[in-house]
C-alpha cells in the first residue's frame, strides 16, 4: 500500500468529513432562505462526490498493489439479496405514490428533519435524481469499496465496519442526528451487502433506490400540498 493510499484515506476519513462540519450550517441556513442554494449544493456535491471517485481510481494505477473489484459476482448470499432488493424496490414504487393532501403532510412531517433540502422544482427535482445516482455509485466506491478495504487491511472486521460507517454517517452532517443515525445503520447495512455478496452493484443499487425514492416522496408531496393550497 502506497503513501498516495494513504494519503486518499486521510483526506476522505478526515479532511473531508471536517470540511462538512464546518460548512453545514451556514449551507443548511442559505439553503432555507434560498431556493437557488439547494439547487447550487446539488450540483457543489455531485462534483465532490465524483472528484473524490475519480481520485480513487487515479490511485489505482499508482497503487498498483491494490485491486477494487468492480465487477459483479453472484454467490447464494447475493441472489437472495438480489432478490429481496428487488422486492424492496417494487415496495418503495408503490408506497411511494401520494394521492391524498393527508399523506403529503403526513410524509412532510415524517421528514421534516431534512425536508428543506428535498427539490421543490421540477429542476430540482432533475438534479437531485443526478444527485441520487451519483450518491449511489459513488458513495459506495468510496466507503465501501474503498475505505472499507482500507480499513480492512490495516485493522480487522469489526473496527473496518464500524470505522468505515462512523465516517459515511459524519458526512452527513447536515441532517438531523436522527438521519445521521439512520446513516449509521444504512452504512452498516450496505458494507454487509458488499462483504457477503462480494457484489457493490447491489450496494449501490439499493443506495440509488433509497435515495430516488425520499426525493420522488419530498418533491411530489411538496408539489400536492402546494396545488392545494
């Protein structure tokens, strides 16, 4: 493992989660004051997401010792896991719909702690799917594939998960300590996903699905409750 590695861990475990937590504020206020703000933050983080993405695969030809595994592979664990992800997305299609004023406020409500940077225009609405798929392809390139190794081969199992998704929720700072929280627990989950099934496109597919369906709920039950109105 070369010096450049290292240096790429330090930058994304620490420099990068640092800068977050110094910035959020101040982004989050600007945000609710402004609409242009969001749309401005969703464009800022598809360029951090994928300039940090890109220098990890710069540093794959450095690191010539180093090998991610990109490409898919299917053992039991991960056909069930196939499986129930597709069954999960088909859910979130049909529980997404809002049909009524009562479950807009009721979704409003569920997510008011990160309502403000759901998209509210049809603009938005476009970034934030770009945002959604950059997310998913990249957050895991860069926690799970990534970091995750990193911390796998330095330390062992239980400190590489629980370092890797400590990080990945510090990142999302600009939530509420709940969703930070959530994070936690949704890292965990895809870091699973990838060691079991050796697989990080059900990782970032199932990343992707999440993040696509709490913008398609925010923008449609902003949209009705303001139709209403």
């Amino acid at each position: 493992m070369t010096l450049s590695t290292h240096i790429l861990a330090l930058l994304i475990g620490l420099v990068y989660p640092t800068y977050l937590y110094i910035i959020y504020k101040k982004t989050n206020n600007q945000i609710k004051k402004d609409d242009y703000d969001r749309l401005k933050d969703y464009k800022q983080t598809i360029f951090i997401f994928w300039l940090q993405t890109c220098l990890i695969i710069v540093n794959l030809f450095i690191d010539k010792s180093e090998q991610l595994n990109f490409f898919p592979t299917f053992n039991t664990f991960g056909i069930i896991m196939s499986i129930l992800i597709l069954v999960f997305i088909g859910l979130q299609i049909y529980t997404s719909k809002i049909p009524t004023i009562e479950k807009a406020q009721s979704v409003i409500e569920r997510m008011k702690g990160n309502y403000y940077y759901l998209p509210k225009s049809k603009q938005e609405f476009i970034w934030f799917n770009f945002l959604s798929l950059s997310a998913g392809i990249c957050e895991e390139i860069i926690f799970r594939l990534f970091m995750f190794s990193y911390f796998l081969e330095n330390t062992n199992l239980i400190l590489a998960f629980a370092l890797t998704n400590i990080i990945f929720a510090l990142t999302h700072i600009s939530s509420t300590k709940e969703n930070i929280i959530g994070a936690f627990i949704l890292g965990l989950l895809f870091t699973a996903i990838y060691y079991f099934s050796n697989n990080i496109w059900l990782a970032i597919i199932l990343h992707i699905a999440i993040d696509v369906s709490i913008g398609y709920m925010g923008y449609y039950a902003y949209k009705l409750k303001k139709d209403n109105n």
